[in-house]
C-alpha cells in the first residue's frame, strides 16, 4: 500500500507537469469511455436484463411463419389442439389487441385492451395487485363481461381506488365487472400502454371479431401466442414438440394448413428483434473507438516515456526492478483512465437524457436507460481495461532499455536511429488505421443507406397532410349502416372546414408502422395456386377521395364513388404491379381476383394505381397492393388524412369538434402531420447513423492525432541527421518525402488491413442497410479518399516542420 500511494503522488506530480499532455489524454479518454457506458446502458436496458417476470427466460412467443409474414399469428382451432398435446410448456396463451373507450362522466377516454386467454395470467407469473384474474369458465362465449385492469390504468384512470373491485365499469356502451388489478410489469409483455385485460371470448361480445373466427382454421389468424417453457426445457425442444404436431395436424387439416410452419423464440430476443442487431452494431462502433483512444493513449505515453528514458533507467540503476518500474507506469496509466472515466460517467448521463428524449416512449424498453450499477460496473472495467491497454505496451518497453543508450540519447544526439526505435509505435498506429478504416466502411453504409431511405419514392405527397386515428369502439357501430353514416358524415363535415384542401380515409396509412396485414388472393380465370403458395396482397380500406387526398395519381380506370355500397359488386382497385403480372399486355378493368379474409371474396377490379411505399424500407416488400371502398368492408377503425396547409394544432381542433358533433363518445387519438409520423419511423435508424457516423469521426481524429504523434517524434528525433543532410545540400524536396513515406508506410498497412476486415464486417451488416450493397464500391473508395486525405495531412505537418529545420542550430546543440 504504501507503494501505490507514492506511485499515485509520483503520477500526478508528473501528470500536472505536463498539464497539455494530460488534458489531451483525459478529454480522449473521457469521451471514449462516456460513449462506451452511454452504449453500455443502452444494451443493459433493452437486451441484457431480464423481462420483470419470475424465470422470464423460460417465455417465449411461438408463431406460425406463412410466406412473407415471417411472425405470422395463430388461428384459434390450431391453438387448441396445440395446446391440449404438448408436452413441453407449462401453458401457451392467447392474445388479441384492440381498442376500447371507457365512458365517464359522459365522456370517452380510448383505452388499449388485451383480450387474453386465462393462461396468459399463469404465463406471467405474476401476483394481482388487488383481486384475481378470470377463469377458464369466465372465457366462454357469451360469458360473463369481467376485466382485470392494469396498474397504471388503476392510478391514473381510478385514483387507486381499491373499492373498484366488484364495480361495473362502462367499456364501448357494455358493462363490464372489475375483478383485479394486475402490476406494472404486466405492461412489460410488449409495447408499453396496455390499459385493461378481457377474457378472449368477449372480443365477439364487443362487436372486434366474429364468433366464427374462434372454428375457422384458414382464415381465423388473428391470435399472437406466447408460452412459459417447463423447467429445464429449452427453446429448441419446445420448438421440436410443437412442429411434430403442428405437422400432424397438417395432415389432419392439409387445405387450412398448407404452407405453413412454426417457430418459437424466446420472448425478449423477439421483442427487440426490431433494433437488437442496431445496437450491437453500436457497440462494435464504440468498442473500435475505445480501443483506438486507448492506442493513442499509448502512443502517448510511449513517445513520453522516451523523453523519460534518462530518468527510468537511473532509478533502475538505483535499485528499482523492473516490476517496479512497470508498476509506476501503469499506475500513471490508470490515473489517467480514472480521471476520463469520471469525465465519461458524467457525458453518459447527459448521452442517456438525450437519448431517452429523442427515442419515441412507444419503443419498447429504450425509456429504462439510466446509470446504474450495472453501468458502473462496466465502466470500472473498462477503465481497468483501458489502463492496461494503454500502458502496458510502452510500460513494457520501456523497462527493458538500458542505461547507456538512454544517456546517449540525450538531447537527441543518436539522431540517426533506424526504424527499430519506432516500431511498436508504428504497429499501434497501424492497428489505430485498420480499425478506423473498418469503422469508416461501416459508417459510410450506413449513411449511403440512410440516404437512399429518405430519397425513396414514396408514390405520394406527405407535405401538408395530417393524420388521426378515430375508433369506433361503441357497440352500436356493430351496425354496418350506422358505421358507414358515420364515416360518410365525417368526411363530408371535414371537406366542408376553412382551409381543407380535401380529407379521406384509410384502415392502414402508408409508413405508419409494421403492417402485419397480408392477404393471400387468386385471380379468377388463371390457375388455382397450390394451398401455402398463393400470391399475397397487402390491402387497405378506403373513402372515396383517398388517392386525390394523398396525391395519388389512377392510372386507369376510376375512383370510388356513392354507388359502389354493399348491395353492389365487390369492386377493388389495384396497383400497378399486381396489374401489369397478372394481367400482361391485357386491360385489368372488369378482370376479377379473390380476396382472402375469413374466406374468399370476389372483387372487380375498377381502377389501377402506382405502387405506394407503405412498408418501412428495410421491412420485407410486399409488391402488390389492393384498396376497397368501406361501403363494402366496412371497419371499424381508420386514419382520417386531411390535406391542408392549417397547423397541427387547429386541425387536431376542428377534427374534434367535427368528431364530437357527430357523437360526442367518440374519442380521436395518434393526431399529427403526417411527415412526423413517417419521421418517427426512421428515428432509430437515424440516429444509429448519427452515433456511428459520430464515433467514425472521432476515431479518424486520434488515428490522426496517433500518426501525427509518432512523425513528430521521429522529426525531433531525427533533427540531427535531418540537419547534416541539409547542410551538405539536401533540399526541401528531399526531406518532405522522407518524412512522409515514414508515416504514409503504416497508413497504407492499416488501409489495407481495414479494407479487408471493413468487407468482412459488411456481410454482418446486410440486415441493417436499404438500397445499397454491403460491398459498395463507392463507400470503400470514400473510405480510403478520406482516411488518405487526412492521414496525409497528419504527415505533412510534421514534414513541413523538418524543412524549417536550421541545420547550422542543430549542428551546435
């Protein structure tokens, strides 16, 4: 102990003497370890620590993959029979979401509800707040209307009233019986905003779903189910258990069936399937960062040592053995990561509140971040880790010099040393090139396909428009005349407003989300595809007026219009795609296709239309599309699109005014400009690109600040011979390149090894990048331009500074 307290006094002493090498150094560490804790706490918080259940490892999500709906959901009958053979689970439940209002003191308040089987309740493991869950014989049709109301719910909605048990509450014009509360973690089985659990089969009593969905075995996939595991039992077993009878009951049911299998994943790595392989991709970014600050860091210290070499080896000639002399540099070494990591925690904490305000709250687990001692933890190793790295190199080294060599060094006089003075220098630098290079690759195709996101054609105009969610949630719209009068009342009343250029609706907006919706088809007078291989379509529900709302062009044939009602033809209008495939060299208008739903609905096709990006890019495509009027499928819920140049703020307004005028208990929800809603999907997206693109900088400059270390190391070393050389005649031309082939040998080393390691990374990346190639042509040449460019600057300063040399000056040191 006493050592170590005169090696820390020893350290500072040294580190205030040299107060610019020792701000340079703590500001880099800083910033390396504050971004690698800042990344640390994200990948904590959304993929390391467990879900808030009891053995949440065991959950798991199990779906059945149908053509391009890889996480298709289950039909009922299937869930049944799957359930009652298994082996391997101690339960399997099933979810439906839909929406609810919540009618107090005459007014509606939207609520999410999760229509679960009881199971689900055993799944969780959960304890209830207050009361209990429903039962097996609750979940019947035409059962009794009981509900479990979530916590939050509970406080917000309730005031924490316990006595609410036992109370009926009004929910879409029904009363329902409030039996128990269940915590706060139940929110945590998906996206947070759950507000009230129902049994399943009250879904039919609320008008969401038919009854006949619960027998329907090919048409009836509108169930997510999720399973707890027996102990002991892994994925891969149950995943076994359920395929062999998922595979019998292929054979039993070979037309519902066909085409599709099962799969099961373990519930959190489903859930944050979405962004998992983003964030490990900033993890590997800011790992290369640390590791290059921590290269320079050592390139530092070792070009310090060397001015220190006199000093080192007269202690060791007075005794100090080499261990010693280790020790004291290493614990130099540690001062320094000690101080960046205290700089760093504080840059993590400010990283972590600018990242949970510019991360939408509906992203699953990214508004747990915080710094706790988890993140503590890491960021104490990574201080460990980067002393070592940092020091132990040049530590080493340097211990190994003699005396003699050191005094003679003095002053600079052994000026004409060879490479061998510089070597490990020159490997460091090497590894800091390589690494900056792989992490420019990556960044820069990240950028390329960030670009190419937002210069897709979108096949309409999203400038000016404004969207809000309205729900039909009262009972009395299981009317289908009263729901369509309300849609038609709507649309007319909005049309009608002070600065609307027109107003439509749709069920399923472009851009606004993972569109889970596709539907198989067949066109009538070609062959009958296989059961499993039908094309899929995905479609939408529209008003009249919808393609001219969102500026959309018909190509040909006609818009909706008031004759086309339930009393009329089936009539779809499709996109461009789908036409020009199935019907080549051919008129489509009057042509028919069927449309799967719970069955197969004949559609006249009346109109043809561009393709419209309604996916998210990087989300699988979907080429063909459909739209039919809501006269004819009539919904339940839609997106009113209004297009006009108001603010936000006065049409969320006047679409409530509108609203209530029509019927006052019907809540509006998700109202705001259109390019918002679209800017929220890309957010993620955007700023795994800022970040990567940020550490790629950074990275660049100590890769810089690394060569250009070692070059003016090697000018002042070598000032001597560069003086004699111009005092028998060398000219500025020979001097330049011969400091700049010095530092330009490793770069190229570097360039080369990044290149290669840079390809390798981007088969890696694949997943994450859109309209571009992992291995694009144009990104490894900018790679190389810019990391040339700057290396070459960092090589030029120095080498400018060995032509001033005064050779007369260095000659009478």
């Amino acid at each position: 102990m006493p050592a170590m307290l005169f090696h820390l006094r020893y350290s500072l002493r040294q580190l205030v003497k040299t107060p610019g090498f020792s701000v340079t150094a703590i500001l880099i560490l800083g910033f390396s370890i504050g971004s690698s804790t800042a990344i640390f706490s994200l990948i904590d918080a959304v993929i390391l620590k467990p879900l808030p259940f009891p053995n949440s490892e065991r959950l798991v999500e199990v779906c059945e993959p149908y053509q391009h709906h890889p996480f298709s959901v289950f039909d009922y009958p299937d869930y049944v029979d799957i359930g009652a053979a298994q082996h391997t689970f101690d339960a399997l439940g099933l979810k439906v979401v839909r929406q609810v209002d919540l009618r107090t003191n005459g007014e509606a308040q939207l609520l999410e509800a999760d229509f679960v089987s009881p199971s689900m309740f055993r799944i969780t493991g959960l304890p209830m707040i207050l009361g209990r869950v429903f039962t097996e014989q609750e979940d019947i049709p035409n059962g009794p209307l009981v509900a479990v109301l979530s916590e939050r719910c509970w406080r917000s909605r309730f005031q924490s009233d316990p006595s609410i048990i036992g109370r009926n509450v009004v929910l879409s014009d029904l009363s329902v019986q409030v039996i128990g509360i269940v915590p706060t973690q139940m929110d945590d089985w998906g996206p947070p905003g759950n507000d009230v659990y129902l049994p399943i089969h009250a879904i039919v009593s609320f008008h969401l779903l038919d009854a006949d969905v619960f027998a329907d075995r090919a048409g009836g996939h509108f169930f997510t189910c999720f399973g707890r595991l027996k102990e002991g039992v892994k994925v891969s077993e149950g995943e076994t258990d359920l395929k062999t009878i998922q595979s019998n009951l292929l054979t039993r049911y070979p037309g519902e069936n066909q085409g599709r299998t099962l799969q099961v994943f373990p519930l959190l790595g489903f859930i944050v399937t979405d962004y998992a392989t983003t964030i490990w991709l900033l993890a590997a970014a800011v790992s290369v960062l640390l590791i290059v600050s921590c290269l320079d860091i050592a390139n530092l210290l070792f070009a310090r040592g060397l001015y220190r070499r006199r000093e080192i080896m007269i202690r060791a000639t007075l005794g100090a053995s080499r261990w010693r002399v280790v020790g004291q540099l290493l614990v130099e070494a540690l001062l320094l990561t000690s101080i960046g990591g205290i700089l760093g925690i504080g840059l993590a904490n400010v990283c972590v509140w600018g990242t949970k305000s510019l991360i939408p709250t509906d992203l699953y687990r990214f508004q747990e971040l915080q710094i706790d001692w988890n993140v503590l933890g890491f960021t104490f190793c990574a201080i460990i880790v980067a002393a070592l790295v940092a020091g132990l190199i040049p530590a080493w080294n340097l211990s190994q010099a003699t005396l003699a060599p050191a005094l003679e060094g003095e002053g600079g006089r052994a000026g004409t040393g060879g490479l061998h003075r510089h070597r490990i220098q020159t490997i460091l630098v090497t590894a800091q090139v390589a690494l900056t290079c792989v992490l420019l690759v990556g960044a820069g195709l990240l950028i390329r396909s960030y670009h190419a996101t937002q210069t897709v054609e979108l096949g309409f105009k999203p400038n000016h428009l404004f969207k809000a969610g309205i729900s039909l949630t009262s009972v009395k719209y299981e009317d289908d005349v009263k729901t369509i009068a309300f849609w038609d009342e709507l649309i007319t009343k909005v049309r009608q407003k002070p600065g609307v250029t027109d107003a439509a609706t749709i069920d399923a907006p472009p851009l606004a989300g993972h569109r889970w919706d596709i539907s198989p088809f067949m066109v009538d007078g070609q062959p009958k595809p296989e059961p499993g291989h039908e094309p899929v379509l995905t479609p939408a529900v529209i008003s009249s007026g919808y393609f001219r709302t969102m500026q959309i062009p018909i190509i040909e044939g006609r818009d909706f219009n008031a004759e086309d009602t339930s009393d009329k033809e089936n009539v779809v209008i499709v996109n461009a795609a789908l036409a020009q495939h199935f019907f080549p060299g051919q008129n489509p208008i009057g042509k028919s296709i069927r449309i799967r739903y719970t069955g197969y609905t004949q559609c006249t096709i009346i109109g043809v239309v561009p393709y419209v990006c309604d996916r998210t890019p990087g989300e699988e495509d979907i080429p063909f599309q459909s739209y039919q009027p809501y006269a004819q499928v009539v919904p339940s819920r839609e997106d009113l699109i209004i297009r006009s140049d108001l603010s936000a703020s006065s049409l969320a307004s006047a679409v409530r005014q509108t609203v209530s005028s029509i019927d006052p208990g019907i809540p509006i929800h998700d109202a705001y400009p259109y390019e918002q809603m679209i800017a929220e999907q890309f957010v993620t997206r955007r700023l795994s690109t800022l970040l990567v693109a940020l550490f790629s900088t950074a990275t660049l400059f100590l890769s810089a600040v690394g060569l250009y270390g070692i070059l003016s190391y090697f000018v002042g070393q070598r000032s001597r011979e560069i003086g004699i050389r111009m005092a028998i005649g060398a000219q500025a031309r020979n001097i330049l390149p011969l400091v700049v082939k010095q530092g330009l040998w490793p770069v190229t080393v570097g360039l080369v090894i990044g290149i290669l390691a840079g390809l390798l990374l981007a088969r890696f990346m694949e997943a994450l990048l859109y309209g571009v190639s992992a291995y694009d042509p144009v990104t490894l040449l900018l790679t190389i331009l810019v990391l040339g460019i700057v290396s070459l600057l960092a090589c030029l300063l120095p080498a400018l500074r060995a032509i001033r040399i005064n050779p007369t000056k260095v000659l009478n040191e």
